[in-house]
C-alpha cells in the first residue's frame, strides 16, 4: 500500500454516510413453524438417538 492509496479522514471533503440496516421481519405464521419444525427435528433426533442406542423398546 502506496501513500497514494492512504485516505486522509482529516479532510473535510471526505464524505463518509453510514446507513442503519432494516430490521428483519418475520410474518408471525413463518416464525411459528420455525418454531414447530425445530422442536419436531429434536423430538426426531432424540427418538432416532434412542433407537440407535437400544433404550427404545
């Protein structure tokens, strides 16, 4: 990296916007089958875990 590629921020003809990001939105059906399938795949992994280790009868 040159001098020449060094940015003076000292300089009041530097103009830096900062932008706020959108906050995320969710429709309230989305959200809850997130939810569901999340609880279903963990009730599914524990089951599947127990099958594979002999405890389900």
């Amino acid at each position: 990296m040159g001098a020449e590629d060094v940015i003076d921020l000292d300089d009041e003809d530097t103009l830096i916007e900062w932008y706020e990001a959108r906050p995320v939105t969710v429709s309230t059906a989305v959200a809850s089958g997130a939810i569901v399938s999340a609880f279903a795949l963990g009730v599914l992994t524990a089951v599947g875990a127990l099958a594979l280790m002999g405890r389900l009868d």
